[in-house]
C-alpha cells in the first residue's frame, strides 16, 4: 500500500511541469518536433509575434490564389440581397454545356423542392408539409423578372425557408444552376414565341 502511494505521489509530481507548455518527458522528440516553425504544430511560445503563435491569420481581404470568386461583398442582409441584384452579373458564358452541368446539380440539390421544371412541386413541396414559396412556379413574373444576381445570393445564404447552398455548390457551381433556372423560366416563352413565329410566318 505504501509503495503504491509513493507511486500515485510521484506520478502526480512528474505530471506537472513548472512551464505549460512543456511536454514532459518525451521518447525521441527530435522525431516529431521540426526545427522550423511550423504553423500546424506548435509545442511552444512563438518569440516573433505578439500572439505568440506560429499560424497568423491572413491580413483582412486576403484572397487565395485562385479562389476570387469565393470573394463576396454582400452583406447577407435585404441591402445586400438587392445590391447584389443590381451589379451580380454572371462572369461565365452560358453555352450548353454549362446548362446542362446547371441541370445535372439542379436535379441534384434541388429538384426534391422545386420539381423537375421548377413548378414547386418536388417530392418535399407535393408532400404538403412544407410551406411553398409565394409564387407558383419558375415560369411566373417573379422568377422570369428576377436579377440574376438575387438568385445567386440566394443560393449562396439562403432565404427564408430555403438553405444557403454555399457549401454544397461552389461559386462556379451556383453560376451554372442560377443560368439553368434562368433558362427553365423561359420554358413557355420558348414556346409562346415559337407559336408567335409561326403564326407570322402564315
Ligand atoms: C428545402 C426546399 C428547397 C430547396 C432544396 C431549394 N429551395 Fe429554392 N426556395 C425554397 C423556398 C421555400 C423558397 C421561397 C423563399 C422565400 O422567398 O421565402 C425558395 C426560393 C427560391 C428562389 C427565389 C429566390 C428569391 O430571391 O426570391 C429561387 C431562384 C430558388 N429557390 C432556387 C433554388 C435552387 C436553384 C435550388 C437548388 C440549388 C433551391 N432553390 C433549393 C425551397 C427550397
């Protein structure tokens, strides 16, 4: 019983070191402490800077290399919502390529709330425990009439009930699903101004 005492006491002595942040005693450190500062692993008070931390946040504004379009300056906000309206171009051509790449993440992400040809009648929306949208389906005014750019700050924070789709579509991603509502909008027009073109040319 002694014996054991002394153990647990010694224990409890070598376990707490005078510095926080000394490991103790450790079998063959120089294998996994690198000389140079790394900024994942850090056993110990970086000198250089004032946070004492080896991993500095990017100065504000800082954009990686390839990813300015993850850049979006506005503001998840109705001001935001309605600037982004006004000046949100897509910065992509669309071709067929693109909408049908806009069609194959349409039917993935959200054809089970807004149906196949966006009549808000997907297996969630038809279901009736879900609240529909006020307009009746992506060939009303509404949606044929709304700037591009309020569709892709939609998808980038959500509205309402409808989820922000950030992180499921990349910007790239939300442009060819925004052009592929665009485009389903147009789904009686087409036809309208097929008709109209017929009925000239009689
Ligand atoms: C969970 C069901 C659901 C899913 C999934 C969903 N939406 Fe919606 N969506 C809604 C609802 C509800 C609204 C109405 C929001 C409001 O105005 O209150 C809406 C609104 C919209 C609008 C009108 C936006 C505006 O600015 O008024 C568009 C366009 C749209 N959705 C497109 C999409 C696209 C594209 C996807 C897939 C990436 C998607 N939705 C996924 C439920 C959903």
């Amino acid at each position: 019983m002694r014996s054991f005492l002394f153990f647990a006491f010694a224990l409890v002595v070598m376990s707490c070191g005078r510095k926080p942040t000394d490991p103790g005693i450790e079998y063959a450190p120089q294998m996994y402490h690198s000389i140079p500062l790394d900024p994942y692993s850090q056993t110990d008070y970086n000198q250089f800077f004032k946070d004492k931390k080896n991993a500095q946040a990017p100065v504000a504004g800082t954009v990686a290399v390839g990813k300015s379009d993850y850049y979006y300056p506005y503001a998840n906000d109705a001001d935001g919502y309605e600037q982004a309206g006004k000046e949100l171009k897509n910065p992509y051509s669309v071709d067929n390529k693109f909408l049908s790449e806009g069609k194959r993440l349409f039917n993935l992400y959200c054809k089970h709330c807004h149906g196949e040809q966006g009549g808000n009648d997907g297996t969630v929306m038809a279901s009736g425990k879900f609240p529909k949208p006020g307009w009746a389906n992506y060939q009303s005014d509404y949606i044929r009439t709304l700037p591009e750019g309020k569709i892709f700050h939609t998808l980038t924070y959500g509205k309402n009930l409808m989820g922000s789709h950030a992180t499921q579509l990349d910007p790239y991603e939300r442009w060819m699903v925004t052009a592929y509502v665009k485009d389903l909008s147009k789904i009686g027009l087409k036809e309208e101004v097929k008709t109209e073109k017929k009925e000239n040319s009689k």
